[in-house]
DNA sequence: CTGAAAGCGCTTACAG
DNA sequence: CTGAAAGCGCTTACAG
C-alpha cells in the first residue's frame, strides 16, 4: 500500500493538519518540525493523491477560452472541439467558459483580456493577436498568478506560460518541400493565396516557405501573395485573374483558410489539374478536394489535440504538476489522399 | 454547485446506501425505489464524481502490458513511453505491469496470456502475434470481464475490444503515394525491404503498396520482396546484392525495422541517391537519414500515443466511462525532413 | 506554532 | 429490501 497523511504524520510524530501545512509550503510551521516531516516523506516515499486533495479542496478549474468569432472553417472546427471537450472537462469539475472576440481584432481581445476577474478565472487559453495593449492586459493576468496559454496563435515569449501550436516557420518549409519535390524538377511559377499578411502564422509560412524554395528548388519562382482575406470571393476572384494572367503556373501554395475559393477556381478548367497543390487545414472541404485530386497534400494541425493539450497544460499549471513534453507538441501533420483520418 | 449523493437521496427519500446500489446497479432494490431513485437523479441532472468514487472504493488499476522483447528500434521506443507512462500512470493510482515475450512466438505470448491471474489484472494490452491458442486464452480473459486492447499488431474483431495501432493498408497505400510523387513520373523499379512476410502488419503494407503502385503508377514495378529479419547484416547483404545486380531502381520502401541495414547500402554509392526512398517508424537513425537526404519520407505511428491510447481506453472500459474517438485515433503520420518533431 | 475534528463525494460492511 | 455509520486520502476552519 502506498503511503498517506496519516503515515507520514505517524512517522513524523506530528498531527495530519501540520502534514499538511508542509506539503502545502504554508507558513507558520518550526523549521525543524519541517525537517521532520519533509524526511518521514522521503522515508516512506510519500506521494500526495492529487484527486484526494482536489476532493477535498472542492476544487473546480474555470477555464476561459477566448476564440476569434466563427469565421474560417478551421475556426469552426476548433469551436467544436472545444464543444466537446466541455463536456468531458465537466465529468473532472473543469468549466470551459467560451468566448469569441471579433477576428484579428488586438483591441477587442484586450477588452476580454481586460475584464476577466482574476478571482473567478482559473486559467486562460486565448487565440492571439498581438499589441501592446494585449501584452499589458497578459502581464496582469500573469502577475495575478493565473497561466495562460496561447492557442494556433502565439505572442512572444514572456507573455504566456506556453504555447499550443505548430511551428510556422517549419510548416512553410514542409509546404515547400512538398510541391517542390510533387511538382518533379518541373521548371515554373507557384501561386501563394493567404488570408492576410498582417496575420502572424501566415506571414511566417509564407517567407519560410519562399525562402526554402529559393534555397532547394531554383527551378520554381514564386508569385506575389494574394490576400484573399479568408473570403471564398475574393480569393475565388483574385486566383482567377492570377491563373488566366500567368501561364506557367505548377504550384500553390493556399496559406491561410481560403480553401473553398481556391477550390472553386482550380476545379473551373481542366488544365488547372496539373498544378501540384498543398493546402492548409484538414475540413470537409479540403478532404474532398485530396480525394478528387485537386490538392496534393494538407498540413494540418489537430484542434482536438490542440484543445486537449491546452486543457492539460493549464491544470499542470494550476496543480503544479509534470506534463509530458511530447504528449503536448503540437505535430505538423501532413495529409495526402491516402492516410486521411 | 453540482448535485452530490446526498441530493439524490434527499430527494428520492432514501439512505446513501440506496442511491449507491442504484447508481451501481447492484440488485436487491425494489423496482419501485429504483424508479424514484432514478426519477431524482434526473431531475436534479446529477452525474456521478468518478474520482471521488474510486478514492471510497480505493480502487486501483493494474493494467498489464505484453510486448517482444527489445529486438528492432520502434520496440524499443514503445518499450521507452511504457517506462515514462509507468511513472505517470502512478499518480493516478494506475500499476503498469510490462512483461516481455519472444519476438513473434506465438506460443510465448499464448502462455503469458494462459498464466493471468484474473483476480489481480484488471486489462490487458498487447502486441498481438494471432494464433488459436493466442484466440483461446483472449477469450478467457474477456470471459473474466477483463477488457482487452491489442497495440500495434492486432487480432480479428471478436478477440479484443480496440485496437490500438494505425491502419497497415492505407499505410502501404501512402508510401506507394509519396514513392510515386516524389520519383516524378519516371519509369523504373521499386525494391522493397521488410522484416518478414509472416508479420501480418509487413504483409499487408507490402500488399497495399504493390496494389497501389499497380493501379496509380503504371510506369513503375515492384521487384520482389526481400526479407531481412529485422536485422541489419541480413538486411545489408540482400540489399546490397539487389542494388548491385538492378540497374534501373527509382524507388524503395523499407516496409519494416530494418532501415539501419539500409541506410548502410544506401550511402554506399553516391548513385544510390538518386533513390526515392520511402521508409517506417521514426527513430534516431531515421531522423539522421532524412536530414541527410538520404530517405525522402518516414511514415510514423507515434508510439507515446499509442501507449497512453491503451490506458485511457483500457480504464474507460474498466469505469464504463466514454472515450473521445478522435483522441484514440492513431494517426499515420508523414514525416520529411522539414517537419520533424 | 500545533492539533482534534469535521468534511469533500462517494462506497462498504454490518445490522435490521 | 433498506439505512446508519465509518472510511477512502486529503484539507480546512477553529481552538489552544
């Protein structure tokens, strides 16, 4: 059997509550009565059953998690992780408040950063956009001593405990290598269409991306990026413009969540076809367009696991206890027809 | 406040102990008592605490796991996650117990199985070589109640109750993709390495990739299957000869653990290079290799997924508690070099 | 600075 | 067929 309070108090000659006060570092206890205590705990090897505490603590973990509002399908995707994950967290006494700022909006995720009460909120989980305001309103929270956790979406460092998301850089070099080596030594022009270059990830894809292309693969040139600002019509317009102007098109890249217009234009002439295609983003659409041979390749990033590991990482935080590092890495999964999930 | 034992029992007009037998449908109620039992729990939408449960009933986890012994890399691995889970695991009043069988003997594994005390292990995971008498003694496991859960090598449907592993055809079917895309359209031979075409999951990835190749790319042709042994000298001299012999190899799928015998061939020659070569599992001399260039693509299950899937599933069962599908789904990941972990 | 007692939400003998 | 009481491993007022 393994060891309890009452051991460790039988051993140290001291009463539970004093067991207690030391495993909990609370003050007020003779330093040498902690010596004491400390070395019944090594003696007899004791470990603290965190379940048992948090039963008795009563414990509950309020968890916020601020999301963009439902725009792109990547995004839906997320919410309806975070759906389901709400349900389960409740069977563990975790409550996962959601709330949806407007996209890309610094401000308005300030105000929500702004007017969360440090005394009801255990943790918090936000997809970022980053400014100054944003940081200030991190720097209270952290100072309050409640973990936060950025989501897909990051700040920089000292800002937040951890974050939970690909690598970005690396997944625009992954893009890269992919239609580089599907496109076969083909000589030619790639297309980028992203949402917007004043949004972080896709930046950071986009000049990963041409600068491994640059660098392996100097048969290919890349195209200016088109903005389509995550809007099927807007990107449906501008592609077609780019694909009926340029006629040597043998890749595109679809950086961001524009995934329906891009679809929409490749599937419009036949001699689209032959363009090599990697995308964003496993949804409903881009598997279809995978089986129908209009992209060649997904990377993705798992928003279930996502949710899961920002849930862990911040009840780690808030008990103080280990995580699994490679439990929580995000990987940049790619996805071709044939190992769709 | 989320309603307790005590709710129920007030409202249904009943002791502790009533609730309790309803709650764990122990007989010897009355139906009449049940109905109003039932009618408070729902009314009041109460769900049961499963830890404040499992505190009372100090219930405790022995989880059994069976795997070869230490013989290619990826086992190795598995063998790794099981110790770091074996740790964690503790914290939740969960015993891993691992035990090691001969690689592949189908008899061994049949006697580990034979030789479970029923009344100490409460499930049971295994790395499933298929025999009857490996058939027999699942069936008297699941016959005692005792959930089982096959790991990376599976049994027919009716043996256990999940298996924990990735898709070995759609596996055969991706490497057959990515050969045929990256060799670009050319023309030529595909060799294929494995361990041995007796390991059911070798066989069907070999399958798998030599039906896809057939269908999807016509310009290329699979040379026979050597077979390795999972080790390296056999590996290297097979390997060696076949290259030597060949002349017109474009591509090459390293189907099983043998992949240090080929990475040994493979930088024998610097024409070797010009292979496209396809190979499993990712582990520290498959890292090494695809940064060198020297493989273009690693198809990965990732075994701390696979081990920590096992436990989660194995108590589900245990509790008669829901799993969330999509976590337990063991993806097949693509690894190039530009993504890795 | 320390301890005795009650309680967290369940389950388990035991008694009736 | 049903209930009162004790206990699982912790923590928390309260008293001293």
């Amino acid at each position: 059997m393994r060891p309890t309070v009452h051991d460790v108090a039988g051993e140290a000659g001291v009463s539970l509550a004093t067991v207690d006060r030391v495993l909990n570092r609370r003050s007020g206890v003779r330093a040498e009565t902690v010596a004491r205590v400390n070395a019944a705990i090594m003696k007899l090897g004791y470990v603290r059953d965190i379940s048992a505490a948090n039963l008795a603590k009563q414990r509950v973990y309020n968890l916020l998690f601020i999301v963009p509002e439902g725009s792109n399908s990547f995004m839906l995707g997320l919410e309806k992780e975070l759906g389901q994950a709400k349900l389960h967290a409740l069977l563990d006494r975790t409550h996962l408040d959601i709330r949806k700022v407007k996209t890309f909006d610094a401000d308005a995720l300030a105000t929500a950063l702004e007017n969360i009460d440090v005394a009801q909120v255990s943790g918090v989980a936000l997809v970022a956009t980053e400014s100054q305001r944003v940081r200030q309103a991190l720097t209270r929270l952290r100072e309050a001593g409640i973990p936060v956790v950025t989501l897909v979406s990051d700040v920089s460092d000292p800002y937040r405990d951890h974050y939970v998301g690909i690598d970005n850089i690396a997944a625009g070099r992954t893009a890269a290598s992919l239609i580089g080596r599907f496109s076969g030594r083909r000589f030619g022009k790639v297309a980028l269409v992203a949402g917007s270059m004043l949004v972080k990830d896709h930046a950071e894809r986009r000049a990963a991306f041409e600068q491994a292309i640059g660098e392996e693969f100097p048969g290919l040139e890349c195209l200016p990026v088109l903005e389509g600002r995550d809007d099927a019509a807007v990107t449906r317009a501008l592609l077609a413009e780019l694909l009926d102007r340029e006629r040597d098109i043998v890749g595109l890249y679809s950086i961001g969540a524009g995934n329906r217009g891009v679809i929409d234009v490749l599937t419009s002439k036949a001699e689209y076809r032959e363009i090599t295609v990697v995308a964003h983003e496993l949804t409903e659409h881009s598997k279809q367009a995978l089986r129908d041979g209009v992209f060649d390749a997904v990377i993705n990033q798992d928003a279930g696991h996502e949710v899961r590991s920002a849930i862990r990482l911040l009840k780690a935080r808030i008990d103080d206890t280990p995580v699994i590092a490679n439990q929580e890495a995000i990987r940049i999964e790619i996805y071709v027809r044939d190992n769709l999930p």
